[in-house]
C-alpha cells in the first residue's frame, strides 16, 4: 500500500495495492496494524457508514465536536468524488486551509481524516456510493459545520453551481471566521 502525505499533516491518503484480471479484482481495504503504523496512533473504529449520491450532490463540510470528535477514513465503492477536507484547528499552522482530493471506485484510494478536520464531498460521477469508517459514534447534538462555499477557504468543486444539490442545513451553515464551535 502505498502512503501519500497532503499539505494537511495527518490528512492521508492510501492506495492499495489491486489485483485485476480478466476474473475481477482482489484488493486489502484495511488492515489494522498497517494503517496504525502508517497514521502513528491507535484508531478503534467503532461505526461504519455508507451513502449513495447523484451527480452534484454535495455534502459538507461536517464535523462533531469533542468529547465526540470523529476520526474518518473514507473510501468510494462506485463512482467518483471530489473529497475537500479543511483544518479547523485554530493553533495549526495550517488552519483554514484545505486539500481536494478526487476518490474513484476505479483507484480505490481512501482519504484519513483525523479529529480537527471539517469534510465533505462533491459526486462527480452520475453517482457515488461512499463508505466511511469512523472511530466515533454519530452524536447529532455534536455535529457541525462550515458553510460549503466559504469565500475565504475558496473551494473550488470542479462542477458548475447549477449541478449542485444541497441539503437545507448545509446551505446554512457558518462560515469558518464566523464558527464558534471549533478545535483548539
């Protein structure tokens, strides 16, 4: 597997190793010791998710807060995404800024996200089906957000805004500068 470090220290991505041939494939998604070693910490995933979207649809950008804070490691199963993850730790050097990184079903990679990260995505394909794997249980009264188009943290989604489909809350969520509920 190979291990590739983003401009967000601690932001991974992982892109294993496929074995394609004219039967199909055969890929490692996780192994525990090897992503451990990889990341520098213990993670006990406790909760996995799986969502299926439309073109357009984005999601985000969400997190929870501490004591219920969520680490996610977060991979495609089909189709294609844009994956935005921005830094919302206000002592980082690297504090509101963030990387994009494009997730196919075809490359397999995945993207972690540690604690003190905002992350969402955008389906670039005619749709997507993701999977998330996250070290904290869902705690909604914990759960927040920044505001998807955020002039300061410039974002640039790779599809025209009149594709977009947005949920109700995360069209209204704060922007970074105006966030309350942040990390240290």
């Amino acid at each position: 597997m190979k291990i590739i470090e983003t401009k967000l220290p601690g932001v991974l991505i992982f892109e294993p190793k496929v074995f394609d041939d004219s039967r199909g494939y055969f890929v490692e998604v996780f192994r525990q010791d090897l992503f451990e070693k990889a990341i520098g910490y213990q993670v006990d995933f406790v909760q996995d998710n799986e969502s299926k979207s439309n073109k357009g649809v984005l999601r985000g950008l969400h997190y929870q807060l501490p004591p219920y804070a969520q680490a996610k490691l977060i991979r495609v199963i089909e189709g294609s995404v844009l994956d935005v993850v921005v830094d919302i730790r206000k002592s980082s050097h690297t504090y509101g800024r963030h990387v994009s990184v494009e997730l196919t079903s075809e490359k397999k990679s995945q993207i972690f996200i540690p604690h003190g990260f905002a992350h969402g995505f955008i389906v670039t394909s005619d749709s997507a089906i993701l999977s998330y794997k996250m070290d904290g249980n869902y705690m909604p009264e914990y759960e927040r957000g920044i505001v998807f188009n955020d002039k300061d943290l410039a974002i640039d989604w790779k599809l025209p805004s009149e594709l977009f489909q947005i949920s109700d809350k995360d069209k209204h969520h704060p922007t970074l500068e105006n966030s309350t509920d942040l990390f240290e």
